[in-house]
C-alpha cells in the first residue's frame, strides 16, 4: 500500500476516528449498558458533541433495517449499514449521527 500523502492522511484519521466511533456503538449494544451511562460517556466525547453538532438534511431517511439487538454479527451489521449510506452518497459525519438510532437499546 502506498504511503498516505498529506492530502489523504486527515481523510484517513477522520475515517479511523468514524470506524472507532462505530465500533464503540456495536459494543456499547452488545453489552447492552445502561442507557444513563451510556449517556454520561457520550456527554464527555469531544467528537460525539461535533458529530451531534452537524444538522441532518432536510430529506434525510434512515435507511431501512432492522435495529441491531447484539445477537447476531456486528460487523455484518456496521457494513450494511455503511453501504445503506454509501448509496445515497451520504457524508462520513453524517454516518456517525445516523448510526446510534440503528441501535436497539
């Protein structure tokens, strides 16, 4: 793989920190915390206040999928939502802020 140039590189560290963001969310599902703790720990996340920050377009849908319950696969599940997204050409900050509500509680 060739080296990132500087152009690509804060592309990469945004995409890492999104895929970071996502995978923090499948395993907070998976473990099924507690909602008020949860809370508590998004309130503190720097970049879930900017990712909450951004408003959704006026004729942004969620896709349509089943809420994800931690019984079955949880990559499987991120990709079909991402590629839901990735359809509809949908920004990566616009991910972060669609992906919590296709997690059930």
């Amino acid at each position: 793989m060739p080296t990132p140039t500087l152009i690509e590189t804060p592309v990469l560290s945004l995409e890492q920190r999104i895929e970071d963001m996502m995978n923090c969310k499948i395993a907070d599902a998976m473990f099924k915390k507690s909602s008020m703790q949860h809370s508590m720990v998004l309130k503190k996340d720097h970049f879930f206040l900017e990712v909450m920050a951004v408003p959704l377009p006026q004729d942004f849908g969620q896709p349509k999928m089943e809420k994800y319950d931690g019984s079955s696969d949880p990559v499987g599940n991120l990709r079909t939502f991402v590629d839901l997204m990735r359809l509809r050409a949908t920004p990566n900050i616009i991910l972060c802020r669609a992906f919590p509500p296709t997690l059930r509680q």
